[in-house]
DNA sequence: AACCGCTTTCGTG
DNA sequence: TTACGCACGAAAGCGGTT
C-alpha cells in the first residue's frame, strides 16, 4: 500500500498560547523569549516576523527592528499542556503519532484512505478538531515519506497545507531549495557554496563516494539521498542512551570560583534529581565552559563505576572545571550534564550495587524527595549536602 | 578490526 | 551599531585498548 505520512506544525506555538490566555494580544507583537540582558528569542508572533524578527535572534536585536514589540518569558508548563490535548486529538487519525518536538509530530495515515475521502480531507478535520477544541491553528505537510511531509508543512504556513504526491518529491525539493531542507544549516550550506553548490540540482551530479568523501560517511549519503527527495530514514532510533543536562548563560561574565561552585552545585543537584526521577543509570558526568569571546570547551569522565548521587556528579563536575579553567578567566555560560544515561533495563544495572551503596542511593532519593516540596527546602537541602 | 573514552562540531525547535 | 539560550542527539576524529 501506498504510504502517506502527516507532518503536523503548530503554528507560532508559544505565541499563540500567550494570545489565547490573553485575548488582549491578538494581532500585536509578541516575542516569547528570555527577560535577561542576553536572552533570545524562543517564539515571535506573524506581526513580528513582518519586521524580520525570528526564533533564536537576540531579543535586544529583535526589540530594535520591532520596538513595540511585547516581550513574555516562556511558559512551558502550559504549552506541554496544551501539547499534550492537541497531540490526543491527533491520535483519534492515526495510530502512529510520533510527536518530534513540543510543537511537531509525524502521523503515519497510510491506509487512512477508507475512512476518510482523501489525506486532504483528513488534514481538513484535523485542523477543524485542534482549532475547535484548543483555538490553535497548524499546518499539515502530506508527503508519501515522513521527510517530504516535514518539509511540505513548512512550505505553506501559518493555517497552511501542503500534499505532495508521488513522483513529485524531487520537484519538490527542487521548488524549496537547499537552504530550507532539513539537516543542512549554516555551515554545511558554506560549505556546499564553497564547492559552488547552491541548488539540489547540482548537489545531484556529485555521485555518492565523492559526497562521503567531502562531507563524512553519514552525512555525504544524507545529503545523496534527500537532495533526491529519498527519506534519509533518520527517525528509526533504538533507544540506547541518552543525555541529560543544564547550563546557564549569566546576565554578566562570573570569574569568582566560589560563585562558579555553587551553580555547578546547584545544577549538579538539580539534574541528579531528574535522573532519579527516571530511574536510571548515570556513567558519565561533563561540564561544558565558555568565555567572553565565546571559546567553548567541554570535558567529560566516565568513572569504573557507575554515578548515583549528586555529589559525586558535583565532585568530579568541579574537578573537570579546575582541571580545564585557568584561574581568573572569566565565565559566560557554564553547564552540567550526564552521559551515557540508560533505562533500567540496562546491563549495568545488574550487580554493580554492594548493599553500602544501594543505601547511599535511596537516602539520595529521600533527600531529592523533600527538594521536590519547596525552594527553601532546596537550598538547605543544597547546603546541608555540600558540608557533609 | 572493533570498541571505548574524550572533545568538538553541527543541527533542531 | 552590536546584540546570540537551552536541551538534546548524532557524528567525526583521535588516541588508546582488547
């Protein structure tokens, strides 16, 4: 049977929310973003990418191309709410939801034709459901892979649809361009400029070895295939482990170490607990360092054995920063994470816990419990952690 | 040759 | 005039070991 994949877009998500709880702010603009000196910008309303505001522009940037503009901190408790209702809307058409990001999913509506009259039907009610039911509207990409359906959503949007059918995939990708294809940002397209490619026509005569050759094994046959309008088939991932993570540009550059220590504390804490949260097995702790100029480092361990409390995260957290930072130079950003996290079905799990250390891992999740209950609880649980 | 640890780079929303 | 977050995943390249 003939495949047939949806990609859904909410449009403008953030913005749209902030209007929705505020009826006041329809058809003004409104930037979703940071409130500090360095923030940018998360989400900005159609009204304000009329003068050339976007995601991920500095908010002092946006403020002077857009002077009126309404500046709102981001809210997401309340957007993964409504995420989570428009997302249950999406499962009354299909099975097979993949939601891919706060604002996106994919629909698998192969076979979907004996219920409804045609995808564009389908897409029809799915729009009229989410906007009845939520007030939000979104666009649908229809394409026969899940790669020519995520760009079809965009190409026609806010409110839009857009189907392309079979046989119509490399037109297509001809008709958007390089620049807005999925997986090539700013510097792979320099870099396909350099080679004085600037279209997919002519990304098509290099033959596969040449692209793997110039771009890498994976990347030179993604950009083989997709250039094709062929699915890079990036989305069948056998979860195997992930990462989890904090970081914190500060609203001035810190050199005072003591300062630096107690953010790597608190984020040490603060990133422990989702870990435990999730029940799962930390294997490597990093930190991850810029400066003024905007140098970035990082530095990872893994120990021999596997990490189960904060302190230990904040113990060799602070031993990479001493070991990678030079004395008195000043911080930008500075950031925590874990590494190599694995469900518990993982095969450290098993056998690495003497009875002394399983004690020392339940006292740990005690102590996150009562962290959960209150910020004053948190900085004493904080303190009173780091002088034991 | 296969795998692991570490660091950097790139891309996404 | 400049201005540039945060969280996450994937991959490359290197040195090292099994």
């Amino acid at each position: 049977m003939e495949p047939v994949f949806f990609h859904i877009d909410l449009d403008a998500f953030f913005a749209a929310v902030e209007v929705l709880d505020n009826p006041s702010l329809k058809g003004k603009c409104i930037i979703v973003g940071g409130i500090g000196p360095r923030s940018v910008v998360s989400t900005c309303s159609y009204e304000a990418r009329k003068y050339g505001v976007h995601s991920a522009m500095p908010v002092a940037k946006a403020l002077s191309l857009c002077p009126k503009a309404i500046v709102l901190p981001a809210r997401m408790k309340r957007y993964a709410q409504l995420s989570k209702e428009v997302m249950n809307i999406f499962t009354r058409f299909s099975p097979d939801v993949t939601q891919i990001s706060i604002d996106e999913a994919f629909l698998d509506m192969t076979g979907t034709s004996l219920i409804y009259s045609s995808p564009r039907d389908a897409a029809l009610q799915i729009k009229k459901q989410v906007f009845e039911e939520t007030g939000l509207t979104l666009s649908v990409g229809i394409g026969p892979s899940r790669y020519i359906a995520k760009m079809a959503s965009d190409y026609n949007k806010p409110d839009g649809l857009c189907r392309v059918s079979p046989g119509n995939e490399q037109r297509f990708i001809d008709a958007i361009g390089l620049k807005k294809l999925w997986g090539i940002g700013k510097v792979t397209l320099e870099k396909l400029a350099q080679h004085t490619i600037t279209t997919p026509e002519k990304l098509r005569t290099y033959k596969l070895e040449t692209l793997q050759s110039m771009f890498g094994q994976i990347q030179g046959s993604y950009l083989f295939n997709i250039c094709r309008g062929i699915d890079p088939g990036i989305y069948a991932q056998e979860a195997k482990s992930h990462s989890i993570s904090s970081e914190i540009t500060f609203p001035t550059d810190i050199v005072d170490r003591d300062v630096l220590f107690q953010y790597l504390l608190e984020m040490s804490h603060e990133i422990m607990f989702r870990a435990l949260s999730e029940g799962v097995i930390v294997r490597t702790v990093g930190v991850k360092i810029r400066d003024p100029e905007f140098h970035t480092i990082s530095a990872q361990k893994t120990p021999d054995y596997p990490i189960y409390n904060a302190t230990q995260v904040y113990d060799l957290a602070k031993q990479l920063f001493m070991n990678k930072w030079p004395l008195h130079t000043p911080v930008r950003l500075l950031g925590v994470g874990l590494y190599q996290v694995y469900s518990g079905e993982a095969p450290l799990q098993t056998g690495l816990f003497d009875e002394s250390e399983t004690k020392k891992r339940t006292l740990e999740k005690t102590v996150l419990e009562l962290q959960k209950k209150g910020k004053s609880v948190t900085k004493a649980t904080i303190l009173h952690t780091s002088e034991d």
